[in-house]
C-alpha cells in the first residue's frame, strides 16, 4: 500500500510477566524504569493506576504494589519507556582545568545549581555578591563563611568564633594567654591573663594593679633607647647602663632608684 507522506514505524514493547504468591508486594524489574506512569501493569486482565495501586522504589529497579496480587492473579508489566543513562560531568573536566591565578573578577562566571527551577545556571560575580542581603549588624560568632582549606584542596564552612578573637577579647589558641575588656557587662576594666590567671589590671581610672598572682615592672640593665620626657616621668630600677641618650625636657623628672 502506498502512503502519502512519512511512511508509518513499527515497533515493540517489552513484556515481563510477574509471579505472585498473596504476600509479596515488591518485584524486582527487569529495566530501571524513570517513571510510574512509563509501564503499564495489569493484574487479572485490570489496569493498575500508577502511583495508586503501585510505586516504583530502588530507583526504578523495582515495582510495590499497594496490595499484594492474589497467587491465581496473572500479572504483568508492560515497558512504555526506560530510563536512558545520561552523561555526566566527571571531576577531571574540573580537576584538569587550568587554575585561575588571580582574584575572581566580577564579571567572571560561575555555575550553580536553581533548585526551584532545577537547572544548572550561570551568574556573574558581580550579581552573585550584590544580589545578596547586606548584613546589617556585626557578624555572630556562630555565623558561617566559606573558606578554602589548602590542605584539603577543597571549600569548607567556618564559624566566625573559629576564624579570630571577637572584637572584646585578645586570646592565644588554647584561650589561657588573654587580653580581656569586658569580663562581665560593661564592667570597663582591661585584665591581663597569663597561662590561665590574671596578673594584672586596669579600671576605668586608668589604675594600674597588680593582682596577687601577679609579679612586678622589670627593666633591663641596660637601656640603649634614645628619647626625650615632656612633662612626664620615669622611674628607672638600678642599678642601669645608659647606652642611649634620654633627654629630660621641661616639667619632667626621672628617677632611678
């Protein structure tokens, strides 16, 4: 028979007979099938509703049924498509790129993942950083930034507590050697610890105290420093070798003792 026009195409559709026993609910498919509603299930000569009387699981590797065929039922599946495996990205089309050797313009694009429109996007630098809610305040202590661990060769989250000091505190790593401005609220004095006990003190006065655990005001022997005293005074502890030249200006005395 002639047609006018494409001629029409034929082919097949795979058939897989299932074997109930009354209890089980779950079959394993011979395809990885992407969707409920690309295979067509009949039990007992009625067709199964997809997503009612049956779901896909494993990945589309297997078939659940809402309840289990009858052992007597005839059962089978018809595919009406299968899922295609689809190229990916492997990590040497990252890894062998050449390295970006200085700082990322804003013009410069990245990609990202829209969740909402599940799709891989670009975006500049630029719109990236802008697009952003400024931070109005200081940052937490528990807010998060993202850094790059050179190390690990790999993007990591930090906590800003975890990045420095905050702003009232000087503190080594372990946090026993420290430089504190507010111990407690608003208490204005500047305490001075060392290997975990305060040793000295400053109050709102401008005071100067030495606490219990703490020692004293040490100067060296020798003093090669050379500068001039205005209406100031020193106190130096002898006896001392004066290698420098300390000129004693006006209104100003020094001592030694």
């Amino acid at each position: 028979m002639a047609y006018i026009g494409r001629s029409p195409l034929y082919g097949s559709f795979e058939k897989q007979p299932l074997s109930p026993d009354g209890s089980t609910t779950t079959f394993s498919l011979d395809y990885t099938v992407g969707s409920s509603s690309s295979i067509l299930v009949s039990i007992a000569g009625v067709v199964q509703e997809p997503e009612v009387a049956y779901n896909l699981t494993s990945g589309g590797t297997q078939i659940v049924f809402a309840a289990a065929p009858g052992s007597s039922d005839t059962v089978f599946v018809i595919y009406l498509g299968v899922s295609q495996e689809v190229a990916t990205i492997g990590t040497g089309a990252i890894t062998s790129q050449t390295a970006l050797t200085t700082g990322v313009e804003g013009a410069d694009t990245l990609l990202i993942y829209d969740s909402s429109a599940t799709a891989l996007k670009k975006i500049t630098l630029d719109n990236f950083i802008t697009g952003q809610t400024e931070l109005s305040a200081a940052a937490a202590d528990d807010d998060v930034f993202l850094i790059y661990d050179t190390d690990a060769n790999e993007i990591k989250k930090i906590q800003k507590s975890n990045i420095a000091s905050s702003g009232d505190i000087i503190k080594d790593a372990d946090n026993n050697t420290k430089i504190q401005v507010e111990e407690s609220a608003d208490e204005n004095i500047i305490r001075f610890d060392t290997a975990g006990t305060e040793r000295l003190t400053m109050d709102a006065d401008g005071k100067f105290a030495f606490t219990s655990a703490g020692g004293g005001v040490i100067n060296s022997t020798t003093v090669s420093n050379t500068y001039t005293i205005t209406n100031q005074n020193l106190l130096l502890a002898g006896p001392v070798t004066l290698t420098g030249t300390i000129t004693v200006g006006s209104g100003a005395t020094m001592v030694v003792v």
